[in-house]
C-alpha cells in the first residue's frame, strides 16, 4: 500500500503534467478554449492547495471542497475531449463531399 506522502507526490506530478498538456493545446474553439482555462484553472488551485505541499492540518481540510474540485475538473475534461475528437458522422459526410 502506498504511504499518504507518496499518493499526494503522484498527484501532483499527474496534475503537474496535465497543466502542461493543457498548456500546450492550441486550441481554436472559444468554448474549447473556455473550457481548458476552466480546467487549468481548478487544476492550480488544487496544486496549491495545503492538501499537496504539505501544510496539512487535517482538521481544516474540507475533503468535500476537494471532491468538488475534482469532479469539476473531471466533468470538463470529458466535455474538452468530446469537442477535441471529431464526430464520426460530420467526418463521414466531410469526406464524401
């Protein structure tokens, strides 16, 4: 089992790498757009939340802010690739054209 030190060390790496991933994106769409600065946006405050650098006081974390935080971050990230990936039928008529 993974100690809580070395869970919250992966985490952060994980979203540490994601906001670069979502850095990088040239994204065209203003909504696309929107929708990555929203997820950028949650990703950091939780980056910078107590919870991952270690100035924990456990009594004061509110884990259901957190668990917000991070189904927001989730629910955006599935509408961010469901706009990133084309849709099959407007490719199939794109192409017959």
């Amino acid at each position: 089992m993974l100690s809580y030190n070395k869970l919250l060390k992966i985490w952060t790496q994980e979203l540490q790498g994601f906001n670069t991933a979502l850095i990088s994106l040239e994204l065209k769409s203003q909504e696309i757009d929107g929708l990555r600065q929203q997820v950028l946006q949650s990703n950091q405050q939780l980056l910078n939340s107590s919870l991952l650098n270690g100035d924990l006081d456990i009594s004061k974390v509110d884990f259901k802010k957190i668990e917000q935080q991070m189904n927001n971050i989730q629910m955006d990230m599935l509408k961010l690739a469901s706009m990133m990936i084309p849709n099959s039928k407007n490719t199939a008529s794109s192409e017959q054209s």
